[in-house]
C-alpha cells in the first residue's frame, strides 16, 4: 500500500497514478491529486519530511 502525498489515501499502487520527481516516484489516488502536487511540489514535499 502507498499514500498519496496530497489527500493521505492509502492505495494499491498498482491503481495508482504516479509522477517522477528528481528521480523519486510519487503515486496518487488520481489525476486531480497529481496536477495540485505538480503544481507546487516543494509544499507538498514540505509536508512530508515533517511526518
């Protein structure tokens, strides 16, 4: 199971979407999710270093 850094859903990752940043791959619940973590990465990455 994976997180999906924006909304916190837990998935199969083979249902997930993904997107590679720096040579890490991100999953995702769904396109929408995808666009909003593409938008502002830095944020979105922010706030899972604190966890």
């Amino acid at each position: 199971m994976i997180t999906d850094p924006v909304c916190g859903i837990e998935l199969d990752q083979n249902l997930a979407t993904s997107y590679t940043l720096n040579e890490q791959i991100y999953y995702f619940c769904c396109d929408g999710c995808k666009k909003i973590f593409i938008k502002k990465p830095k944020k979105w990455l922010k706030k899972l270093n604190r966890k």
